[in-house]
C-alpha cells in the first residue's frame, strides 16, 4: 500500500500544487468581487451553479467562466495523471505487489521456502503440487520480479532479518525451508527462526557435517545434506545392478 501511495504522490503532486494555487487565487478574486467570506468563495468554485446571476457584477460571470474552465482541465490533468500511474509498468507492479502482501498476511500454517537456489526450486514445485501454502523469501530483486509476475507468494528481503522472517508469517507458519547456499547462512537463519518461533519446524540444509551438528544443536528439526543424500541415492542405485551379491548377503 505505501508503494502505491508514494507512487501517486510522485505523479500526482504538481497537478495538485497548481491546483491549490489555482484555487487560492480564485477565492481571492471572488472575495474582492463579491465581498465574500473565503468559504463562501470557495463553494461557488467548487459548486458554481450556486452563483445567482441575476445579482452579481458582469465581471463576475466573465470570471466565473474562467474558473469553470480552468478547474475542468485540472481534473482532466488529474484524471491522466491518474490513468497513466494505474496502467504504468510501475503501477501494475505495485498492484501485484500489494495483492501479493495481502494473500501472504492471510496464509496460516504454512511454510516458508529461504532461497530459491536448484534446491529451493525443487521445494517449491513440490509444494506446489501437494497444493501446500507457501511463502518464498528472495534477495535477488530480479527473481523477485519475475516470481511476483508468476503470482507466486513471495517477499523480497534478506531471510536473515527478523522483519522479514515475520513479514513472511514465521509466528504463524507450521514450519520453515532454509536451502541458501551458505551453510553460515543457514546457522544463522536456523537460530534466528527458533528465537522468533519455538514451535515452528524448521528443515534446513547444509553442505557439511559440521555444520549440520550445529544446527541441529541451534534446533533445526531435520538437516539436510543434498551431497550426502544423493550419495545414498546412487549407491541404492547401484546396488540393483548386483542382485546376485545381495542375494548372498
């Protein structure tokens, strides 16, 4: 909603400066005209069919005509400054944007996905697939763009920031993803999101043992090692090609 706010004031803010200026001016003369008081003077701009014609000076008319005109291109300048700001590149975006703050602020207990690396796009389409809610935190502000033009639910910000982690719902959320590929990240972020939520479930995946003693001592409650797994994972493989071995075994 700021975004958007500040976006219409950097569109909108000369149209209206002249605008007060306009009117300033035109309650002065209808003041020097017609005696008025300045609130009298400023409803016959505003609502001019309120000017009696069969009482006030020709002058008057002619200057009530001009007023009438001249508020009339205002609003048509406003108008267009208007349009241009809502159907803008930048306009579209801050729409997404803020519809896309207000579809996170609804999710509850869900999972939030840090980093959107090979492993965290991996995640993701699994999450998308068992139709899990989610919510992807992202530091690249170009990924961010193009995830926010996928209407994918996402924040762009440093996961490591407390105010980020509560952006994303983390008091709310069942549990948290952390698949950077810094294992230090990944400690730190670990720790931070138990701090902020004691019972949350948190994943997070690390590229060496050590690293994977610590945080499952900072209270991850599953550590993942993509490098170990997929060890694992090979070797199964290959034991189908010895079946007469295992036979024995």
């Amino acid at each position: 909603m700021l975004r958007i706010a500040m976006l219409f004031v950097r569109r909108l803010w000369l149209p209206l400066l002249l605008l007060a200026a306009f009117l300033g001016v035109c309650v002065a003369v209808y003041m020097r005209l017609e005696g008025l008081r300045p609130i009298d003077a400023l409803f016959w701009i505003i609502h001019n069919h309120a000017i009696d014609y069969r009482f006030v000076r020709t002058s008057t008319k002619i200057f009530a005509l001009f007023v009438y005109a001249g508020v009339f291109a205002f609003q048509i300048w406003i108008a267009e400054r208007v349009l241009l700001t809502i159907f803008s590149h930048q306009g579209v975006e801050a729409w997404k944007s803020m519809v896309n703050e207000v579809n996170i602020d609804r999710l509850r207990d869900h999972f939030i996905i840090c980093g959107y690396g090979q492993v965290g796009r991996t995640v993701v389409d699994q999450l998308e697939r068992l139709e899990i809610p989610f919510v992807l935190v992202e530091t690249n502000e170009g990924l961010y763009r193009e995830l926010l033009n996928e209407r994918t639910p996402v924040i762009h910000g440093d996961a490591k920031r407390h105010d980020i982690l509560l952006k994303a719902g983390l008091e709310r959320a069942r549990g948290i993803c952390i698949v950077i590929d810094s294992d230090a990240d990944n400690l730190y972020i670990t720790v931070t999101a138990r701090s902020l939520n004691p019972r949350v479930k948190i994943i997070t995946r690390a590229g060496q043992q050590r690293y994977a003693t610590a945080m499952r001592n900072s209270g991850a409650d599953e550590v993942i090692i993509p490098e170990y797994e997929g060890g694992l994972m090979t070797g199964r493989m290959i034991q189908k090609y010895y079946p007469a071995q295992l036979a024995i075994e």
